[in-house]
C-alpha cells in the first residue's frame, strides 16, 4: 500500500470514528480526543488506542465495540482492534477547539 492510500484509508478511517458520539455529551468521540492512535498495518490491519473519559464510563464495554464494528465495515480493512488506555488520562484540554465551542467552553 502506497503512502497516499495509507493516507486515504486512514481519513476513511476518522470520518468512521467521527460518526460515534459519547453518550453523554454531544460530540463525537475524536473531537472530544479520546482517540489516541490508529495504526494501519501492512495487510491492512488497524489497531486503535483509545480512551474513556472516565474508568467508570458507562459505555466502556460498547463504545470500543462500535468503534471496531464501524470502522471494520470499510472495504480495505482485514481486522480491527480496539485497546483501551488510561493513560494518559483524558483531560477536557484534549478535546478538539471545534469540541469546546460546541460546549460552550470557548
């Protein structure tokens, strides 16, 4: 796979995450900067690291489902795993500028 569809694959692949939204607040969940990584593998495998915005967080079960459910249902991709990290831990400074305006933070 060439740079450029490493590049593509992975904007397809944040456009995906960009579709999940937190339960509890209404921004999706790379704005809100509990996406920390995502790999992309040769064989087009990826691996995403992720947080919660708490260790207690209600969806912590469901949320790295969907995210593995939502993204592996683009073409290109073999397999899809979620690891859930604590640390860092997620602070409101990681969420994005457009995140903040939208809750009124700004």
């Amino acid at each position: 796979m060439s740079d450029k569809e490493t590049k593509n694959l992975g904007e397809e692949i944040i456009k995906e995450i960009c579709k999940i939204y937190d339960p509890e607040i209404p921004v999706n969940i790379y704005e809100l900067g509990l996406i920390y990584d995502v790999k992309i593998s040769d064989d087009n495998d990826v691996m995403i690291e992720m947080t919660l915005t708490s260790p207690n967080c209600p969806v912590a079960e469901s949320l790295p489902l969907e995210v593995e459910e939502k993204v592996g249902k683009i073409n290109e991709i073999n397999d899809v795993k979620v690891n859930i990290v604590f640390e860092p831990p997620w602070t409101k400074e990681m969420m994005s500028e457009e995140a903040k305006l939208e809750l009124g933070m700004l």
